[in-house]
C-alpha cells in the first residue's frame, strides 16, 4: 500500500512549484517584448496554475487534504515545498526564458514518467496535460533558439542566464530522504536522481543546437532547501501578494 504522507510529500511539491511559477509567469502579462509573449506567458500562467489546482484537488479527494483555494492560500510560507527556481523574481526577460525552458523541461520528464504511475490519479493528470505541456516545450526550445542565434549581445546575454540558473533548476530534484525511496519501492514514480539525468538528456540536445554551452553539472551545487520548507527572501512577499484577495475574508464564496 502506498504511504499517504510520501504521497502528500511529493504531491505538495510538485502543485507548489507550479502554482509559483505560474504566479511568475503572470506577472509578464502587459511587460514582454511583443504581444505574443503577453499572450503566451499568460496562457502558460493560466495552465501552470491549473496543473497546481488540479494537484490540491488530488489530495483533497484522495488524501484528506485541505480544500485546494485554502490549502493555497493560507498556509504559512514555512509550510510551502516549491524550488528555490521559482521563487526568484522574474528579472529580465532572459533569465525568465531560460527558466521557463528548465522548469518546463523538467515538468515535462516528471509527468512523462507518472503515465506508469502506481497511483491512478497521477496517471490520469500525466495523459491529460501532455499537450499543455508540449505546447509549453515547444515555446521554449522556439525561443531559446531564436534569442541564442540573434547576435553576439542575445547569446551572450542567454549563455549568462543558463550559467545563473543552472543550479536553481537542478535544486527542482532535492532528494526526500525515506519519502523517496518508498515511493520508488511502490512504482509512484522513478525517483528525484532518476528524472534528474532524464532531464539532462532532454535538455543538452537543445542547448548544442541553440550553441548554448551546459555547465559542467559535476562541479555545480544545486540549490536545495526550498523542499524542505527553508525558501529564499522572494518567496515571503509573492504569497502575500497572491493571497491579498482571499486572505480579506477566507470564508467567503465566490
């Protein structure tokens, strides 16, 4: 039988980082440098916050969670799981590019390998968002590739964002001590080192033909501690701001 508080664990982490990162990519909308990319990144905000939604209704209706708008909105900061990746602010446009291509990547790899899922729910979501998150791959690699091939300045500018987020997005794979290795045994998923290497083989092929160079992941030193409820300064004031409306009276119904 599978353990309900790995279950929880993993379940938590993965619709935080969507929820945040889909927060992120909201705030674009009106600010990116044509009206396609308002349009795009508000459409991926819309879809990553839905795939966060869809995550807290699992453990509502599987794993006596919370309600998803509550277990959302009210928990304290110490209590959320997401990556160090998505709690950055956005910046300028190229660091929020090359962030959407490694967390999309890696979304993409983890919710490939929940298809075989031991647990049905998360074989049902996996089959449901694979477009979603094609069309979200297929955005990234189309940009990474026309920014990268622009001029010296833009390949300059996207090498520098990849060699400043690198570590960010490999703290996306921080291990969960004995959670992990229960949902490994119970064939939930393949595992946080796993779905890390999966996830260099997807993105390394794309990087040498945008002639971007990936760091030498053996001597870079991932970013963890967001799992495990130790978040950066940026996280604290974005929940604020997120929760701002439902926070003015949490019993309210709209």
């Amino acid at each position: 039988m599978i353990n309900n508080a790995a279950l929880t664990d993993l379940i938590v982490k993965m619709a935080d980082d969507e929820l945040i990162q889909g927060h992120r990519n909201s705030e674009w909308t009106g600010l990116g440098p044509m009206m396609e990319e308002d349009i795009a990144f508000s459409s991926m905000a819309q879809d990553k916050i839905g795939h966060a939604w869809a995550l807290y209704r699992i453990l509502h209706e599987n794993l006596e969670g919370e309600d998803p708008d509550r277990f959302a909105f009210v928990r304290p900061e110490s209590a959320f799981k997401c990556s160090h990746l998505v709690e950055m602010p956005n910046g300028a446009y190229d660091f929020s590019l090359i962030r959407h291509f490694l967390f999309d990547h890696a979304e993409t790899v983890r919710y490939e390998s929940l298809r075989d899922s031991s647990f049905e729910p998360f074989q049902q979501l996996s089959k449901k968002l694979k477009g979603e998150l094609k069309y979200h791959t297929l955005h990234a690699n189309a940009f990474i590739m026309q920014l990268s091939r622009a001029n010296e300045e833009s390949y300059a500018r996207m090498q520098t964002a990849l060699n400043e987020t690198i570590a960010l997005a490999a703290g996306i794979f921080e291990p969960a001590a004995v959670y992990e290795d229960l949902l490994i045994d119970e064939k939930v998923y393949p595992g946080e080192k796993e779905l890390y290497h999966r996830w260099l083989d997807r993105i390394y092929p794309i990087l040498v033909k945008a002639s971007l160079n990936l760091p030498d992941m053996d001597s870079i030193t991932p970013e963890f501690g967001g799992r495990k409820g130790f978040h950066t300064t940026h996280l604290g004031p974005l929940l604020k701001e997120m929760g701002e409306v439902f926070n003015l009276d949490t019993e309210a119904s709209w």
